[in-house]
C-alpha cells in the first residue's frame, strides 16, 4: 500500500541539488524581453508621468503606460475590477503606472526609474485601521467615499445582548493583530510564450492557473481556450500567489502579444514585498458574559479588517474570520460583526489560514481575559467551553451543527501526554525564585472548518494515462508549492493499480489538460484532487478487470530481472491464461494483476488490455458533498464546511523582562489528520505551519510610515523565524483516528489547520507577562518592544 506510508517528497532531491525549475529557470525560446513596472512615489493622490525618458533608455524595446490601452486589463480575483495600471489616480504607495519592457531584466529596472514623475496633487494616505475607522466616523455615506469593501455584515445566534446582561461575570476589551508578509522563497514570476495566431503559453508561478487563464484571455481579447497555463512548482505560496501573480501574467502576456516574443517577469524581494498584499491585519472588539467557572454564556464581536486600496480577496478573508471567531468553543449566544476598512495600503490577499487565524486569535483573548478575571488557570477555562465530543446537537454561530468534535479527547491527551500539571506547577516555582526571566506556559486548541466558503470552487478534476510499459503518467488541477500534493495524489494512484509509486509520474498542472480548476487553497489541495484521480484510475482499473476476468490473457514471460525468456527456437517465450472469473475477482497489488490462484505482472496485464483495444486513459471528477451555505442567509441548512481538522498546542516560553526578548523552549502537539496520507510530509507541514504561526503573533511585524510607504520591505527590515527560533524541544504526534466523513483514503486536510497552532506562542508570553506581575493583555506581534511597555504598564 502506497497510501498512509510515510514518503520523501518527489522533488526533494532536485530541490537539495537545486536542479528543481521554477518558473524564472525555464529557459526562453529565442530573444526575450525582460518586464519591469514603474511605481508610484506617494500613497495617495495625482501624478503625471512623463515615458519619454524611459524609452530613451539603453536596452528599451517598449514602454505601456494607461494611454496605450482603449480598456485598462483587470487583473482582480473579485467582481470589482483592479486595474493593471494606474490612470495617474494613486491609491497605494508602489502602485503600477507604466510597463516597461527591455533586453535585460536590470535594464528594465533601471529604466523604470527613468520616467519623470509629477506629483500633480499629495493627499493624506488612510493607512491603520485607526485612520480608517476616524474617516468611517466622519462620513456621511462611507460606501459612496470608498471607504468601506461592502456594508458590515453581521450574524447573530440567540440572543447575544439579554445573555450578556444576565451573565454573573461581564468583561470588554481588544486586541489589535497585525498583518504578515508571505515571504515565500521564489517570488512572483512569470513568462509568456506567444503561439500560432492568438495563442498564448503563460508559465506563472500561481497556485491558480485557470484565473490566470481567465485575466489573460480577458486582457488579450480571445477565448479562454487559446490560453495555456503552466505550472510545474512554485518556491512557496501560502495563499500569496492566489491572486498576485495575476499583474506577472498579464502583462507578459500584453508585451508577447505586441511584439511576438517571449516576455518575462520577476519581482525583486523589495518590489515583491512592497507591490504585493499582505495576511489582513484586524482589530476586534470584544464583550463576554460567564459564569464562575469560566463557561461563556454569551460572546459580542467586532471584527474590523484592513483591506487595502482594493477588494481582491477581502471580503471572503473577513468572512471566514467571522466563521471561525468560535474556535473549539460553543458559543450558547453569539453576534459577531464585521467592517471591511478601505486603505490606502497594497490590496491585503489569502494568507494560510484566510482570515481563520485571527478569528480564532479574538476568542483566544477572550478566553485569556476570562482567566484573569477569575484568576483561573486558562486551560480550565478552554476546556470548560470546548465543544463537546461526538454529535451534540451544538451549533456554530453562524448555525452549523458540530458533529465531529474531539476537542476534549485530544485536549486531555495532550495535556497528559505534555505534563502540562506538573510543568505548570514546576513553572509557578521558577518563577517564585526568578525576578527577571519568566517563563509561561499555553495550550491552545484548534478547530478548522475544511472547504472553500464559495460552494462552486469544492470541485476537482484529473486526467490519468497508463502506458503500455505499466507507467502510469496523471495530471490534476492542484498546484505544488512544497506542501507534497503531488506525492500523495501520486500514493492514490499507485495503490489503485497496485504500483510502487515510483511507476507513477505527475505532471505540470495545465490547464490545457484539465480545466476549470480551483485555486490550491482552503487546504482542500489532497481532498479535492485526491478523490478525482481515484475516480479516474478506478475508471481505467474497471475497464482492465473487466476484460482480463473473461479474456485469454498471452504475455511475454520474464524472469526476475524483468528481461524477456527465449524458448529453446530463439523465440520470446510466451504465457496464456484465462482467468474465467468475475471482474470483481481481479485485484491489483504488489505490482502484479489477477485472482488468488494466478497473477501476472502489471505491465503484462496492461499490453494485453491495449491489444485488446480497452481504453487505458481516463478522466475524474470530484465534487465535496453535504455543503450548503450563503454568507447572508439567515435560516435553513448552513453548512459552509464538509468536516473539521483538530488540534492542540503546548508551548513554554522564556521571557526577558527588562528587555523583552523571548524564546520558544519547548512546544507538544498532537494534530488531527485523520488517517494521515503521509505521516512524513503532514508531521513536516505541521512543523512549519507552527512555526509560521509563531512567527505572525511574536516577531513579524509590518510598519508604514506616515506617507504610506512600507519601510519593512526587505529581509534587512522584516524578520521571520530563523532556525534559531524554533522550539529548543519539538515533540509533534498525530492523533489516532480517522475522518468521520467520506474523504480521501478518510484523511484530514493539513495545509492550514497547523499555523493556528501557534497561538500557543502568543498565549504563552501572556502567560509569562502575568507571571511578572502584570495585567497588561497584549497585542500581536508581541514584539519585544510591545512586551516591554505590557511589563512597564504603558500598553
């Protein structure tokens, strides 16, 4: 068996060696040109931009700017569309005024800066959620001034208010998050091959080919079915090549058109993290009625979001913020509000987790703030809320029944499994002795809803061919980013056929061979693609059982080399079997084809079926079961996610109190991916999710100046977690059990869920700022810097 085996990634040798290719690897066909964008220098207001010094420029092959263009591409993943350059109106700092395309892709740099550019008219940028929120209150229509996404949307389960007021215990407060640059290691890239008379090949580094097919074939004015995408692998993703890599691709593919050659395009790290959105930073607004156990009885909301100059993906991100504000946690009463701001910042897009990381972060506070008031350990009071296990009848707050839970279960294991008692304990008595460094411990839990909330995109296609060797060569509509998709939809495959895995070979993702693909995101990469090449390969596995059960099979004999047997003529030697038997009867495994009584090799099996003319090629469709939902309906069946994947977090920290600075000493987790598909690759995601969580809510922290530019736009001015600050003990375990619902093989999904697990972190330090004698809740980053004034009491 292929599956729940735990598996190298298929591409890890090439990447060690780097032999792996990316996009800006591939090698171009003839003369290229190189693209670069011209950026504007303010936040917010009018230019005017003279291109004449550009196109004088060494190297120079052509120059676009907004007067080239009798309709402005679009380059917008929502309804409303963004255009690819500015008409002179700014709204962010670096935003898109002109197209530059030369011999090199340091000339085009170079000549991008060329350009003359008037500052016709400066305004003051809208840049916090404070900014925005003090413009929202002074507004008359905030809809019609652009200063809102859409309306507030709101749900409510109960009633919220009267709850509130008869609880025993009331509290109020907020918590600011902040935003996180995805920081992948191949940045945006992309390069466009023109073709016969309209067609265009697109090579882009996107984990959404068939958006990419759409904008493009939009900007160049012809059928989607003259565009090809092409997508071997990307360098990192996490959710910031949904919809970035968008601008890349169209105007390659804008420049190729005009001047019939291959046209590339690559971000440098500063312009990628200056040009491109960010994880959605929030503040939320909370109240909270309990009891004197901790026991919410009631839960009020106020979620605000920054979302940039554009929508992009903001409103689904806040959207699914709000689907997530309970966590673990049945919430009896509950109102939850979102405001989608407006700024004058780049357009805020999907980031691993989509807005479910800083709903979860808002109720976490919550429960910490529950805790000091009742001076309570916070574990008591998580594990007082939790939803219950197995089928209760307890509902979401927007009105789903959990049916699922082992939240409890896996709590209380981890908290034995952790020593969570006697480390507290042994944590009180450091402390007792320890007026500087404090130490803080936390165990948060995890519950992600798994589907994509726009119920359209929860479909998957595949394509698989079976060659006469017995390789098996397949191809489906999700993208590899580092994540292992192609090595488990590999492992479906080859326990269908009863191959090693090795015999299979997956493909580019294209959009030529399978169509109308959803983006790889929603963690729903495995579930999606997973079952439909095992439609697929089960189509084909039918066809040949069904004619092997009733056909004389004839074959070469061969012997344990594999090399053909010559009879004592000179003449291969030849096998014939009737299997007479049900198709039902053949099975394939271990390499081999046939009943109990007789079995022949794979490939053999394969030649027969092939001479017999069977078909050995197939498609495979999936489309995720039991989803209902509509964001603003009020009743009836709502059900925006087909399971949830569980988890918890232990995790210990050390802090400095007269400077702030912190470590990560130990973290346990025990993480539910059903019957994992491969332990290896989800314990690996698992690892970095957290780590990536970690980092978000302790050190990443993105800062704008006053004017609106990003002064954190370099690895010199934004830190990520480095080696040094993982775990110093790293203990990962799966939890037993498997997928309730009917998914791949009765696995979970693991692309998401993992990086909420490092809320931990965050609790933890609050923690350790309780311990030194302070009742500041902090706001994330917990920078060291944040962490001092929280200790000084200036927070």
């Amino acid at each position: 068996m292929s599956v729940h085996q735990s598996r190298p990634h298929d591409s890890g040798p090439l990447h060690v060696t780097g032999e792996a290719r990316y996009t800006d690897d591939l090698p171009s066909t003839g003369r290229a040109l190189h693209l670069a964008f011209g950026l504007a220098p303010i936040a917010h207001g009018r230019v005017r931009v003279d291109l004449a010094p550009v196109r004088a420029m060494p190297g120079v092959a052509l120059v676009l700017g907004p007067e080239d263009f009798a309709e402005m591409p679009d380059v917008s993943p929502s309804p409303r569309p963004e255009p690819l350059l500015s008409d002179g109106e700014v709204q962010f700092h670096g935003q898109p005024l002109f197209l530059v395309a030369a011999t090199s892709h340091r000339a085009a740099r170079i000549a991008a800066r060329a350009a003359e550019i008037e500052i016709v008219e400066e305004r003051t940028p809208r840049i916090t959620i404070a900014d925005a929120r003090a413009a929202l209150d002074a507004s008359d229509d905030p809809l019609a001034e652009g200063l809102l996404l859409e309306p507030p949307l709101e749900w409510e389960k109960g009633d919220a208010d009267t709850a509130l007021a008869a609880a025993p215990h009331r509290i109020k407060g907020a918590i600011e998050i902040g935003g996180q640059e995805h920081f992948y290691l191949e940045g945006q890239a992309a390069m466009a091959v023109p073709g016969d008379g309209s067609e265009m090949v697109i090579h882009a580094s996107t984990q959404h080919p068939t958006e990419i097919q759409h904008k493009v074939a939009h900007a160049l004015h012809v059928s989607q079915a003259q565009v090809q995408v092409q997508v071997r692998r990307m360098g990192g993703g996490f959710g910031g090549k949904e919809s970035q890599g968008n601008a890349l691709a169209v105007a390659c593919a804008l420049v190729a058109k005009r001047t019939g050659l291959t046209a590339r395009m690559r971000y440098d790290r500063d312009d990628d993290m200056m040009l491109t959105g960010k994880r959605h930073d929030f503040v939320i607004e909370y109240e909270a009625g309990f009891d004197d156990e901790g026991r919410l009885a009631s839960v009020i909301f106020d979620q605000y979001t920054r979302c940039g100059w554009a929508p992009d993906l903001s409103a689904p991100v806040a959207d699914r913020a709000m689907l997530h504000a309970d966590n673990a946690y049945h919430l009896p009463a509950a109102r939850i509000r979102s405001t989608r701001l407006m700024t004058h910042t780049c357009s805020n897009t999907a980031f691993r987790g989509f807005g479910g990381p800083q709903g979860m972060v808002g109720i976490e506070r919550v429960i910490e703030h529950v805790a000091a008031h009742l001076n309570r350990d916070p574990l008591e009071v998580r594990r007082a809320n939790l939803y219950a296990s197995g089928a209760q009848g307890q509902t979401t707050p927007y009105g789903m029944e959990v049916e699922d839970s082992i939240a409890p279960d896996l709590v209380a294991k981890l908290a034995e499994d952790a020593g969570y008692a006697a480390r507290r304990a042994e944590i009180a008595a450091f402390n007792d002795s320890s007026p500087i460094l404090k130490r803080g411990l936390a165990l948060t839990p995890v519950k992600f809803g798994i589907s994509f909330t726009l119920t359209q995109l929860n479909q998957a296609g595949a394509l698989v061919h079976v060659y006469t060797d017995g390789s098996i060569r397949l191809n489906h509509g999700g993208t590899e980013m580092g994540q292992g998709l192609f090595t488990k939809v590999a492992a479906v495959a080859a326990d269908i056929f009863g191959q090693p895995q090795d015999a299979v070979r997956i493909t580019a993702t294209d959009t030529a061979k399978v169509p109308n693909t959803s983006a790889t995101a929603a963690s729903s990469g495995s579930d999606l693609n997973g079952m439909a090449v095992k439609a697929a390969c089960e189509t084909i596995r039918a066809r040949m059982a069904e004619h092997l059960a009733t056909a004389r099979v004839i074959w070469h004999a061969r012997d344990d080399a594999g090399e053909a047997l010559i009879d004592r003529d000179g003449k291969p030697e030849v096998c014939e079997h009737a299997f007479d038997c049900a198709p039902e009867d053949i099975t394939f495994a271990n390499g081999t084809v046939g009943t109990a009584d007789h079995r022949i090799p794979f490939a053999d099996a394969v030649q027969a079926c092939y001479a017999a003319r069977v078909s050995l090629s197939s498609t495979g469709f999936y489309a995720t079961p039991k989803l209902a939902w509509d964001r603003t309906q009020r009743s009836g069946p709502r059900r925006p996610f087909y399971y949830f994947a569980y988890g918890a977090a232990v995790t210990e920290v050390a802090l400095d109190t007269l400077t702030g600075e912190n470590r990560i000493l130990r973290t346990d987790i025990l993480h539910d991916c059903g019957r994992s598909l491969n332990p290896a690759l989800d314990i690996g995601q698992i690892e970095g999710g957290y780590v990536q969580g970690a980092g978000w809510l302790t050190m990443e922290e993105l800062v704008w100046n006053p004017k609106g530019a990003l002064a954190t736009h370099a690895p010199a001015t934004y830190k990520i977690p480095g080696c040094s600050d993982r775990p110093r003990v790293f203990n990962v375990a799966l939890w037993d059990g498997e997928n309730a619902e009917d998914t791949i093989h009765k696995s979970k999904a693991v692309g998401e869920p993992p990086l909420m697990l490092g809320i931990s972190a965050l609790m933890a330090l609050q923690d350790a700022v309780r311990a030194a004698g302070s009742d500041a809740l902090i706001d994330a980053p917990a920078t060291p810097e944040r962490l001092v004034e929280a200790l000084d009491g200036t927070a």
